[in-house]
C-alpha cells in the first residue's frame, strides 16, 4: 500500500469520526433524547438498579444483574465522551493530514 493510500485510508477514517462526534452533539442536544435516555435511563432506572443490587432479598445472580444494568449508564455516557473526544482529534488533524496528501500528491 502506498503513502497516499494509508494518507487517504487515515482521512476517510477522520471524517467517520466527525461525523459520529456530530451525530453524538445532536443527540445530545435533542430534547426526546435527553429524557428517555439521560434522565428516564441513565438516571431514574440505573439508580433503581443500583440500589437492586445491594438488596439482599434478591439472589446473588439477580443482583449481579442489576448491578450490571446500573453500570450500562456508565459505559453509554464514557461511549458518548468517547465518541466526541475522537472526533475533535480527527477534527484537529484534518487541516495537517490534507497538507501531507497535497504533498504527496505533488510529488508522485
């Protein structure tokens, strides 16, 4: 594989991340969203979950259950950061890695 393809691999791959980082700040800047899901799930539900599994009525399976659903809040918000963390990057690098394309490009 050549220089300019690994360059253009890497920008298509920059893009991807853009766009999700994208999709993501939409998401979490509609109203529907931001119930259901931040404040229906992430809080209401996963905090019920929590306080499931240290209850001790419930088998030990049902609490390693519920403390399983209580952390998916966790990895949905770390998911999200994530999401938007890369795609700054990716955003940060396309002005330098369009710079190196031209390059290579010029001299091929």
């Amino acid at each position: 594989m050549t220089e300019l393809e690994q360059l253009e691999i890497q920008r298509k791959s920059n893009l991807d991340f853009i766009k999700r980082k994208e999709l993501v700040e939409r998401l979490q800047n509609n109203r529907e969203f931001k119930k259901v899901i931040l404040e229906d799930f992430c809080e209401k539900e996963c905090a019920a979950y929590a306080k499931a599994s240290a209850d001790p009525n419930l088998s030990a399976e049902d609490r390693a259950d519920a403390l399983a659903l209580a952390q998916a809040a966790g990895h949905l918000q770390r998911y999200l950061h994530v999401a938007i963390r890369m795609g700054v990057a990716a955003e940060n690098q396309m002005a330098e890695l369009d710079k190196t394309i031209d390059e290579v490009r010029a001299n091929g």
